[in-house]
C-alpha cells in the first residue's frame, strides 16, 4: 500500500482513497509483553487475539501494512495505512480529529522502533567485545500517594481565588477536595520537606490528655500554639480577662468534656460533660458496625470561648475486614504549615486506636473545605513542589501499651523516614 493514501472500508464493503494530510496527532504506545519480559519474536507479536475478540467496540482500528494484504470481507471500522506518519495525519484531519480522544499504537520490533524516537541516536564509530550483558529489574512504579497533597497545592497556586482572610495576609482559595492515604503499608508523613515529627506526637498526646494549656507544649519545646496564645492574641479576641497561654475550650477539652462548663485551663475536669474519644474507642471494641463512631472538636456554644475556632471539625471511624479507617473533615486547611501536620496528627490517632482495639489500620481519609496557600508560603511552596517525593515511612506503637491514656512520645517509632530539608514558614496570626 503506497505511503501517500489510504483506503477505509465501513460495513458494506464500500471504499474510499484519502489524500496524503499534512497534521499529525500525539499517541500513546502500549508494549505487551510476555512473563519474561519479551515483547517481539521473529517479528512477531508474543502473543496472539482470538478472532472473537478483535473487534473493538468504539473504536477505530488503523492497520499498518507495506503489502497491502488484509482481508477486508469482515473488516469494519477499519482503515488500512501505509505508514505510522500517514496514519497519524489521517487522524488529525476530519472527521477523525474531532471524533477520536486517543490513539494508541499497538505492535510488534518495528512498529515500536518507529514511535520511541531514542534518547541518543548517535552511532557508535568502534566496536567493543562485551563478555556479559546486565538486565535491570522488573519494577514497578506506583504514584507516591504525595502527590496527592503536592497536586492540590500547585492547582490552588496556578488556579485559586484571591482572597482576604482573618489574619490580613491574603490567600490563593479553592474549595471542597479530598485525599485517601492507605495506612496499612506507610504512614503519611511528608517526605518533600521535613515534617515536625516530634511537635505532632507530643500535641496529639496534648490533645487526648484534654488540655488547654499551651504552656504544657511550650516545656517540652513545642511551640505551635504559642502565637494564639499570647497576651497580645488574647486582648484582640476580645479575652483579655483570660490568663496567657489558656486556649480556652479547644480540641482536646471537646473531645473529653464535650458538653462540660468552662472555665480555666488549671480545673479538673474529670467525669464532666461527655468523653467522645472513650466513647469512640469503646464503640471500635464492642459495636464496631455503629455508624456513629464520631469524635467532633465542634461546639457552637463555645466558640466565643475559644482562643481559635476548630481547623480539623470531626472525624469518623469506620470497622470493616478487620481494618479501621477515619474519614476527617476539616472547614479550613491551610496548606503549607497545618495540612501536613493535621495528615500525621489523624493518622496516627487512627493507628493508635487501631493498636489498643487491636485492627489493622486502613485508610485516612482527608476531606477540606476552603483549602488555601497564604499568599506569603507561595515562594516557599514552589521550592517544596521541586523536591521529589520519597517512599513513606513506616510506624512503630509500643506494643506493650494498650491503654489510650498511658501513651507517651517515646512509644511512637519512625522507621526509614528520609526527608528533604526543613522549608521555613512563618504562621500566619
């Protein structure tokens, strides 16, 4: 078949010769190989299609032939080409170019040789004796589930709204997504900057503790809440009667005293108001199929109360197969200093109930509103978006502990956890 036409037969046997077309369309070539690796023999094609299984569905089928040789008797849809360049300029004229989304090249040595334009095509002037060949393995790459986290992070830079915020600052805004981190053979800890391990342990532990006062983080070196903290925080938010460092009813207070009067960080609280994260851990043991395994930091009579309304609002737990998973919801999430961290912080509370209620622990499922970037991280976001991400690393509970309460920082083990550098942010107040 000549190089310069073509010939398309449709259902009744009728056919039509195309002149040469000038555009060429982008593919995508699919290689089939065999166990071994093999992708050609004699070439020949490694493997063969039952007759009953060659007509495609919706699609156009394209055969390349230099003899011309096809039996066109039960040939439908089918185009006959003399060459991949003619093939490919056909389709980027009408009706094709319109009708067709994606090509896909699909054959043997030659074919394959045609479309891999190689990275260096220079030849060799000297031969060179070679005693043995070396192979690389088989491997397989699986989208680092990073990326997740690094794809929202661009699209909100390139794509989101300008917007005022509470602190004054300005932000890129997008709003309503969700990412899934499979915790059964990683722990999401992002690895394209190092990720504050220590602070996440210890506020968390803060958290189920049920305290309220910043100053205990500030002791052991923590210094996340120091900020909302402050006199200077607390006279603007209107709390001045307030003592520094007392957050008022926050995450922790909601999660074991939901319900209960507050009043200082320094009262004892204990069997006041309703304890959720008991509640949640006896519901996994005894009535795993509840559909009400819900811890809420939201409580809307105490807001005024509260050094700073909840970022992460709820979270809920799922029994099923011997796994638990948490599905997160979190109203603001601020993408360079407060997403990664509240990613580790919910999945290493599920993996802590998973432990003492012996599961396996599934998945994290994180789901945010208004995600933003604030306008003053996007330099700093950019340089993030160049590292490439690592495989996560893996995590380590105590073994011995198996009560919620008794857990101390010393108890968590990350294995092979290899980062890039520390990107400095300043928090945004």
């Amino acid at each position: 078949m000549a190089a310069d036409s073509s010939v398309m037969f449709n259902g009744n046997g009728n056919r039509s010769i195309n002149p040469m077309p000038n555009l060429q369309r982008t593919y995508q070539v699919v290689v089939a190989a065999t166990k071994d690796m093999g992708i050609g023999k004699d070439g020949k094609l490694p493997w063969r299609l039952p007759t009953d299984l060659k007509p495609l569905r919706g699609r156009l089928n394209v055969v390349l032939t230099r003899s011309g040789s096809f039996d066109a008797k039960a040939a439908e849809n089918v185009i006959i080409c003399g060459s991949m360049s003619y093939a490919l300029g056909l389709l980027a004229t009408s009706p094709y170019c319109t009708s067709i989304e994606k090509i896909f090249v699909i054959g043997e040595e030659s074919l394959n040789q045609s479309t891999i334009s190689p990275l260096d095509n220079k030849s060799a002037s000297k031969k060179f004796e070679v005693q043995n060949f070396s192979f690389l393995p088989k491997m397989i790459f699986e989208r680092c589930e990073e990326y997740m986290y690094l794809n929202l992070v661009q699209e909100i830079i390139s794509q989101g709204t300008s917007k005022g915020d509470r602190t004054g600052t300005g932000t890129l805004s997008k709003f309503g997504f969700h990412m899934r981190f499979n915790l059964r053979r990683g722990f999401p800890l992002l690895t394209t900057k190092r990720v504050f391990w220590r602070g996440v342990v210890e506020e968390l532990l803060w958290f189920i503790n049920g305290s309220t006062n910043s100053k205990v983080l500030q002791e052991k070196g923590i210094h996340i809440w120091d900020d909302n903290a402050s006199r200077e925080f607390l006279d603007n938010i209107g709390l001045s009667e307030r003592e520094e460092g007392d957050l008022g009813p926050v995450y922790g207070f909601q999660w074991r005293h939901f319900g209960a009067r507050y009043t200082n960080m320094h009262n004892d609280y204990a069997d006041q108001g309703a304890d959720q994260l008991l509640n949640v851990i006896n519901k996994v043991k005894h009535n795993p199929d509840d559909r009400r395994i819900i811890l809420s930091a939201l409580n809307p009579t105490n807001l005024k109360l509260m050094a700073l309304p909840p970022y992460h609002m709820s979270a809920q737990f799922y029994v099923a197969n011997g796994e638990l998973s948490c599905q997160m919801n979190q109203r603001s999430a601020e993408m360079g200093l407060g997403v990664p961290l509240n990613i580790a912080s919910y999945a290493l509370l599920t993996c802590m109930i998973a432990h003492i209620c012996e599961f396996v622990p599934g998945d994290f499922i994180h789901v945010l509103g208004d995600a933003h970037v604030y306008q003053t991280h996007v330099r700093h976001l950019q340089e993030q978006l160049h590292n490439l991400p690592k495989s996560f690393p893996t995590l380590k509970i105590n073994s011995k502990k198996k009560d919620m309460y008794s857990f101390v920082a010393t108890d968590f083990k990350l294995i092979d956890y290899d980062p890039h550098q520390k990107i400095e942010m300043k928090m945004a107040v």
